[in-house]
C-alpha cells in the first residue's frame, strides 16, 4: 500500500456553518453543495448535443487555507471559477486533485491546476492512458490502493476493477461515511447506463460487489452525474447493468 502523508501547517480556524441541505451557487452552471462538516459537492453543468443539459459531480474538502478536490469539472474555464470562489470565499487553495478517471469530467481542469501548483493523483491506469492520448498527466500514480490523511480527515482511493471505464476509482472517507462513487455509481434519476464507450461491462456488477463489500457502513455516495444519494444507488447501478446485459 502506497501512502502519501500530508504535513500541512494552516489555522483550523475555518467554521462552516451550513446545513446540509445548503447549496451555494457560484453561477448558473456551478454549484457547491454542502454534505458534511468542511465537505461539498461541486456540481457542474454542460450543455451537449448528444445528452443535453447535464450535471458533473466532483468532491471539494476545505481544511484551513487549503483544498482537495476528487475531480475537476468538465472546462478549464469552470474549474478557474470553482477556484476563484473558494480563494475568495474562504481563503483556500486547492493544493492536490484527486482523478476518478481520464475522461473530461474528471481532468477537464488539470492543466490549469498544475499551473497553480497543485499536485496530482490517479491510478497508474490513468496516467498511462493520459500519456498514450497527450491529455495533462497526473503527478502521483497507484496500482490498486492509496491513502493519506489531509488534517484530521483519511482519504483512501481504490481501483476495485473496471466498470463506466476501465480506469475509474472511488474515493472514500471512513470518518464520515461518505463515497465518491464518480462515473462508475449511477444516480436514482438514471434509467440507463450513459456513455458506454470505455465500459467494462463485464466487470461492472463484480466491481461494484467489491465497493459494497468494503464499505457497508456507507451513508453518503456521491455519483458522477446526477443526485447524491445512499447505498442504495450502489443496487440501483447493479440494476442497470443487468438490465443492461439482459436486452
């Protein structure tokens, strides 16, 4: 197991006071929703062709002047504005980012993230398909598990195996019970399997049986696109696949 322990020097001083219903909404297309303590969701809205109007997920921790973020959003210029909120808002820098996988909706913002000097981390199956295809590389790469502890909050990234693609990972938080799902967890209001263009479909119910057999004790499960939700999007996605398998 690889671990990479941050040693951070900053106030705790930072207080949230929000409920977790609050939503802070930066402009029409990027929000933060607050999820627990110093945690939130950054939702951000693209206009396609092909889907529509649809949202992105992404995970925002804020401990002090500093910042991790599980995914960028889908545009350097979101992911700019999402950066200069929290600057001005609460006075924290996003120093590392987290990639789900090597789609846009992950590392759409990397460049302009390593301009700011946040590192980066993704498993060693994303880096290289970064590499293979000229897209931004991520600083720090993992086989199959990571964790470090940012303050007082334990982050642990796992490549349980392939599903929405053959690279993405999750990320949880074992303190709060909160897991960010990405592209690989379907929300409720989803009735299909989205973009299928790099699934593993085979591999998709087996790897989402390994995230639940990991993390029962689940509460929150932020997916990629879509509501948050519990637990229960972790059937509803193995619902879809067999759905799925079974035209």
């Amino acid at each position: 197991m690889k671990r990479f322990i941050l040693f951070l020097t900053f106030s705790m001083s930072l207080v949230f006071c929000l409920a977790q219903s609050d939503t802070l909404t930066i402009n029409d297309d990027l929000q933060l929703v607050h999820i627990k303590d110093s945690i939130f969701a950054h939702v951000s809205w693209v206009n396609s062709e092909q889907y529509g109007r649809f949202s992105c997920n992404g995970l925002l921790i804020i401990r002090g002047n500093q910042a991790v973020m599980i995914d960028t959003p889908m545009s350097v210029d979101q992911t700019e504005e999402l950066c200069d909120f929290i600057l001005g808002k609460w006075g924290a820098q996003v120093m590392m980012l987290i990639a789900g996988h090597y789609h846009d909706d992950c590392i759409g913002g990397l460049d302009y993230l390593h301009e700011q000097g946040a590192q980066s981390l993704a498993s060693m199956l994303t880096v290289a398909k970064c590499e293979e295809d000229g897209l931004p590389i991520p600083t720090i790469e993992f086989e199959s598990e990571y964790d470090f502890r940012f303050e007082d909050i334990e982050v642990e990234c796992r490549f349980f195996g392939g599903g929405h693609s053959f690279d993405n990972i999750t990320v949880w938080l074992p303190k709060q019970c909160i897991l960010f799902g990405g592209c690989l967890v379907k929300s409720a209001q989803s009735r299909g399997l989205g973009d299928l263009a790099d699934a593993v479909i085979n591999d998709w119910i087996p790897t989402i049986q390994k995230v639940q057999y990991a993390y029962p004790e689940v509460e929150t499960v932020i997916p990629g696109h879509g509501n948050i939700g519990g637990a229960d999007l972790l059937d509803h996605t193995i619902s879809l696949v067999t759905q799925y398998q079974n035209k």
